[in-house]
C-alpha cells in the first residue's frame, strides 16, 4: 500500500502541474508577460548589428507598417536601440466560437559589438482608433476566462514569439531571412 501512495502521489502532483502550465514568458520581478534575452553573435560590430536589425524589423513587419508607425533610435554611450510597437492578429477559438484578437507589443532591440538584446514586452489586447490605442493588459485579458481556457489563448502567442525570435537570431547572424520549408 505505501508504494501504491508513493507513486500516486507523485503522478497527481505532476497532473496538476502539467494541467496548469504556462506558456508565455512571465517577468519574476513585474509578473508581466515579457520575453528577455542577450544573445552572442560573434564577428559582428554595433553598427552591423543595429543595420541588421532594422532591415529585419523592415522585413518581418512590412505587412503592419502604417503611416502612423516610425522607428526610433537612441545613443546612450556604445548602446544602439530600436523600439517599436508591433501588432498581431489571430483568432482564438474559444469553445466553439472564433473570437478575432489584436494583440499590441513593444520589441526592443539593443545592440553591442558581438551581440544583441532583445526585449518582447507590454503585451496588451486592443484596437486602434482614430490613432490611440485602446488596449487592456493581456495578463488582465487572459484572467477573465476560466482557467482551462486561458492556455488556449496563451499558445497562438507563445508559438509566435518564438517564431519572431528565431527569425530574429537567423537574420542578425545571417543577414537574411529564413528560408521557409517547402512540404513537397
């Protein structure tokens, strides 16, 4: 009997892990959702970096530039960055009905020679209207749906950040994009 509670108890404990797991990056100090990291890419100067950077920028989010959108640049001593609001839209099916989502971002990018830092963050649900954004934080979204659901909401986003990620770190030690696989 002690073996049968010993193995239980473990499996039950993973289980409700496992069935409240967590997607999207989460910042320990803010509890925000945020996706952080430096990266090395090696032989590659600021300047190169921050040009790369921008012509993937460019590239990546042609089909959501609007007049409205610009870029901006800072120097604060050897640091180069580049900041900008980014929108994504997909549809959540959430039970049986397809809800339409915009979700707005900021993506950060600061450069130094041999190596990058990316930030993904201020993630927030919205529309834009006569030029304002009308957004409320996706953590405040998400809580409002019944638990079982919020994964739901959760996995679309995830599976795009690290597709924006990787892209990223394939165009900054490349200098171009990544070729799609074609499934033939």
């Amino acid at each position: 009997m002690k073996i049968k509670r010993l193995i239980i108890s473990p499996v039950i404990i993973l289980f409700f892990f496992v069935s409240h797991a967590q997607l999207i990056m989460i910042d320990s100090e803010t509890g925000e959702y945020k996706y952080e990291d430096v990266v090395s890419t090696e032989g590659r100067s600021q300047q190169q970096l921050q040009n790369r950077a921008i012509e993937w920028y460019r590239i990546y989010y042609d089909d959501i530039l609007s007049e409205n959108d610009s870029l901006i640049h800072s120097e604060l001593d050897s640091l180069s960055s580049l900041k900008k609001l980014v929108k994504y839209r997909f549809i959540w099916k959430f039970i049986s009905k397809n809800i339409p989502i915009e979700l707005f971002y900021d993506i950060e990018i600061k450069t130094k020679d041999n190596r990058y830092k990316y930030t993904l963050s201020d993630f927030r649900v919205g529309k834009i209207s006569l030029g304002h954004l009308y957004a409320v934080d996706l953590k405040t979204y998400i809580e409002r749906f019944p638990q079982k659901y919020q994964i739901l909401i959760e996995e679309p986003i995830d599976t795009e950040m690290i597709k924006v990620l990787e892209s990223l770190e394939y165009f900054m030690n490349n200098g171009e994009m990544m070729k799609e696989d074609d499934d033939w």
